[in-house]
C-alpha cells in the first residue's frame, strides 16, 4: 500500500465478520505497489471489528458511519474521500488474490472500457456483473452512479449506467478475488447434529442487506449447534406478535432467542445467555453496546426456554397476546414476570449491536402511517388490558 499521490484508491466497505475482513486485508497487503494505490475501508455501522480496525496501519483510511448505510452509499462514502483516479470497490469483505489489483487498473487505459470486474475464484464463469470486485474512474462514479440498490446488484446498475454513456464492461480474468465464505468457522456443525437453539427473526424483507447483516453475525458468533427460523411478513406487513408466535411454533429446542432483524450478536454471546437460563431465569437478554439500552428488559434480543414459553404464554401455541399488533408486547411479558417474582434477567457478559426500531422507523410513507395507527389502537388495547398502569414505555 503507497503513500503519496496514489493512482487508485481501494474501497472496503465493512459491516462485520472479523475473520473475514482480516483475509480481506491481508488481500490487499499482498498486492504489489505497483500500480500505486491506497485503502479506504468505510466502517459502516460495523459489529465487532473495533480491535482489527483499531490495527491497521496509516496506509489504511477508516471512514466510520454511525448508522448503517448499505453497501452503495457507503461505497459512495469511501470515494468521497479517495485521493486516486481510478475507483476499486471491493464487496462481502472477499479475498484478492496475489496481482489482483494490476489487470483491473491496466483494463482502464483503454477509453472503451468503463468497468473492469474481477474474476472470480472457484467459479470463473460467473458474470462479471456479480463480481466481488470491480475498477471505474473516479469521475465516471458520478455520471453513472445508481441510486441505492443492493449490495448484489450494485456494480450491475453501474455497468449498465455506463453502457448508457458508450463505455463497456470488461472482465480480467488475470485479476481473481476469493468470494467470502458462505458459512464462517463458528457456524459449521457435523451434518445431523441436534440443535439446542432456535433464533427466531421477524422481519418484513428477508433479502435486505438489514437481515443478511443479521445472519452473518449470527452464523459467525453462534458457536453451538442451531437452528434460524426467518418470518417474512412483509407481504403484507403483520406487526411484531403474530410473526413471533409463529417463529416460536416452529421452534424444536430447549432455548430460543427472539431477535429483531436489525440485531448483530457479538462473539460469545450465546453461552452467557444460557447460563442464566439454566440456572432458573425463565427470560434472560443481553447488553446492547454502543447504543440505546434500556436494563429492565430490552427485548429486541432475549433467550426464553421452552418451559418458560409454556408457563408465560398468552394461550397455548400464542406466546404474544396477538391483539397487541405492533407495540407493547415487551411490556406485557414483563408485567407477567414481574408478577411471577421472575423478572427478566440482564446478562452483561453477553453483547449485541441493535439498529434500535429501523422497521418501525420506516422510511416508507404507507408502512410508517399504519404502524402509527396500530401503536395507538395497541397502546388502549394494553391499557385496556392494565387498567391500574398509568404509563408504559417500550422499544423494540
């Protein structure tokens, strides 16, 4: 990695996976300083990585954004501050692999090629429109720059902006980048293995880049064996009580966790979370860092055993009072056992990053109306329910 007045400027946006990013960067350190080159990695909203960014050497750039971006706008983000006139990307934190860097820049003297993608390894026929990696000049990026789309679909919208402008897409099947793996260490189990928990994940997008940050923190922190159940409710959107009582009829485990989808466990999470629950807490959730905590109950995360789903539950097979829709549900559990002498237990040595209500926080206009509709019909429901209350507060 050079100093000075670099001809390209990688760009590495991160979210999380330490193990991965660390081959990432070890990628990069590999390539030869020709051509000249420096790194821009974009922490957007990372879990975990606060150690291995904290190492990297004055070569590397950090640009942090304190709330998650996604992959296009945080790659805009990495450019604003890059110094070179050619433009790399690099996605899902893959690998390049030795003399990676060259062809992708050498493919740009031609003035025909507005886009050079990388091939990649273990799979060399893939289009280059689903690389992990690909070059542009800088000044292109704004004359063909897309909107927001998703990561997989980013460097597509580009090449097909640029197409517009008579400039077309190259691959350089002398630059190879590893894909990041689709499973990590700590999630790889012998086949037939019996899960001891089940994670359920409510949430209106399944293929969101919101989710998928989710389950790539959950498969490289969950250690044991494990089950995830996705509730894709968006089609139409059902609130927060119905998804979950489904999730949790499906569960077949002595523990399950509820967790929103804007949820990242960090490493060592589960173990502290089950400890509690053995010895006796029916509820038990973990510290949330680096954010809003609330340490009666935050229950966009919590563990709850089987036996406590039973005993807890709103009716049998409905653990959630289902005419609570949308809001209030975290309340009403915790009324229940706090009525029991059982109140839910805080769990320091278990961490989590949380978005703090990105859903209910929602953007769209139509989805943001109804769910200010149900909040209000859920807040007389629960107070209907509790006349004896005279205010609640909730956050999930």
């Amino acid at each position: 990695m050079s100093a000075g007045s670099p001809r390209a400027s990688i760009v590495v946006p991160l979210t999380g996976i330490p193990t991965q990013a660390l081959r990432c960067f070890e990628g990069l350190a590999a390539q030869c300083e020709h051509p000249g080159h420096e790194v821009i990695v974009v922490d957007d909203a990372s879990v975990g990585l606060d150690s291995l960014l904290s190492r990297l050497d004055g070569d590397v750039e950090v640009v942090r954004s304190s709330r998650r971006l996604g992959f296009a706008a945080a790659a805009r983000l990495g450019a604003q501050r890059a110094r070179g006139d050619i433009l790399v990307f690099v996605r899902g934190s893959s690998t390049p692999a030795s003399g990676w860097l060259a062809p992708l820049v050498a493919a740009l003297d031609d003035p025909a090629v507005g886009l050079a993608a990388s091939a990649t390894e273990g799979d060399l026929h893939m289009t280059p429109l689903a690389a992990w990696s690909v070059a542009l000049r800088a000044q292109d990026l704004s004359r063909g720059a897309p909107g927001d789309p998703p990561e997989q679909l980013f460097f597509g919208e580009l090449a097909l902006s640029l197409a517009t402008l008579g400039m077309r897409l190259e691959q350089c099947s002398d630059s190879r980048i590893r894909p990041p793996g689709s499973r990590t260490g700590g999630a790889r189990r012998a086949p037939g293995e019996k899960p001891e928990l089940t994670i359920v994940i409510p949430t209106l997008d399944a293929t969101c880049d919101r989710v998928r940050a989710c389950l790539k923190a959950v498969q490289s922190n969950t250690e044991i064996a494990h089950e995830i159940v996705i509730v894709d409710n968006g089609a139409p959107p059902q609130g927060f009580a119905d998804p979950v009582n489904a999730g949790l009829r499906a569960a077949r485990t002595p523990y399950v966790v509820v967790m929103n989808d804007d949820v990242e466990p960090l490493a060592g999470w589960w173990a502290p979370l089950r400890a509690a629950l053995d010895a006796g807490a029916p509820v038990a959730f973990p510290l949330t860092v680096e954010g809003p905590m609330r340490d009666d109950f935050a229950a966009w995360c919590f563990a709850i055993s089987a036996d406590a789903i039973g005993e807890f539950g709103h009716a049998p097979g409905t653990f959630f009072d289902p005419t609570l829709v949308v809001w209030y549900q975290d309340t009403d559990l915790l009324l229940a056992l706090r009525r029991a002498g059982r109140p839910p237990v805080l769990v320091r040595e278990s961490r989590i990053r949380h978005g703090l209500s990105q859903t209910v926080a929602s953007e769209d206009a139509e989805l943001s109306a109804w769910v200010r509709v149900q909040v209000a019909a859920d807040r007389q429901r629960f107070f209907a329910k509790h006349p004896g209350l005279r205010s609640a507060v909730t956050h999930k």
